[in-house]
C-alpha cells in the first residue's frame, strides 16, 4: 500500500491509501478525486489522466514506453520532464508519499 498525494489545480490536496497493484489512476478513481477522468479506463488510449509528478519523483518512477510519450502529446500542457498519464504507473510500496499535481484541465 502507498499514501499517494493528489493535488488538484486550485491547490486542494487528497492523501490516499493505493493499494499496490493498482495504478495511480485507479487509486484517483475509486476515492472519487477530481481532476482524473480517465475516459477510456486505463487502456492508454486518452490523455485525461494526465498529471504532473513532483520533481523529486520524477527519476524514482520507472521511464514512460512509446505508447505513453506519444499519448501525452495530446495532453493538455504537457511538460516533457514531469508529465506522465496515471494509468501507466502500478503502485507500490515504493511509491509510498507519491505526490502528483492535476493541470488546469485534461483534454
């Protein structure tokens, strides 16, 4: 299990408990955090879980596929360092005290 930090856009901050197994997305989901849509449900087929990974966490996640790098060019205000879609990151317990801002929206 992991203690994952969702920040919204307008600064609210949503502390849960992700079982490992699950993704980042599906812990944002099933708490009913905002600012995830997730629209085709984790197959990374959409941009709408896009978020920012806190800088200090960037290099402790494992690297983003092709599949990922080219589904976040549809995301909205993409940063090339930070972004990554939370369907594509499992949890674990190394992910304990993860912290993942939202955009401003998703598209």
């Amino acid at each position: 299990m992991a203690k994952i930090t969702y920040i919204e856009h307008n600064g609210t901050s949503h502390v849960v408990d992700v079982a490992n197994g699950l993704t980042v997305m599906e812990g944002a989901r099933d708490n009913n955090i905002p600012g995830i849509e997730a629209d085709c449900g984790g197959a990374c087929a959409c941009s709408t879980c896009h978020v920012y990974i806190a800088p200090d966490w960037v290099e402790k996640l494992p690297a983003k596929d092709d599949m990922e790098e080219d589904m976040l060019d549809f995301a909205y205000e993409p940063d090339p360092a930070r972004s990554r879609l939370t369907c594509q990151i499992k949890v674990s317990d190394a992910l304990d005290g993860l912290v993942v801002h939202m955009p401003e929206k998703q598209i």
